[in-house]
C-alpha cells in the first residue's frame, strides 16, 4: 500500500492524500470533519491525519504491506 515506506521516513517517502475537500448536496466546497484512522496491523502499514496552511486537511499513509511480517 503506497510507497512502500513507513511514515516516519517522511514526506518524501511515505504516501499521501492532501487539500481534502468534500462536495455537500448544494455543491459547496467545505473541508473535512471528524476524520479517523485505524490500521489492523501496524506492523505492515501505518495511517494518519494532518492539516495545514500549505497542504490543507491530508491524510498520510505507508508501509511495506505484505512481506514475511505481515501475512
């Protein structure tokens, strides 16, 4: 999933979604509420939210997936 490296290896490294933005019934653009995480096996891939003024409400993501770690 993603590029292959944890996110602690940084932005460089790690995968991402960023200026998330959500569409409403009346076509207004408005930015993300509430949003959540979870992994099931962090030992294969990690997940986490971030905003700021340059990147906008994100959401980061990475790991080596499946390998002799992860079934």
């Amino acid at each position: 999933m993603g590029s292959g490296h944890f996110l602690e290896e940084g932005v460089g490294k790690s995968s991402c979604f960023r200026n998330i933005q959500i569409v409403d019934a009346s076509n207004n653009v408005k930015v993300p509420k509430g949003i959540g995480t979870f992994t099931e096996q962090s030992n294969c891939y990690d997940v986490q939210t971030g905003s700021n003024g340059d990147w906008g409400h994100s959401v980061y993501y990475g790991g080596p997936g499946k390998n002799s770690n992860c079934p």
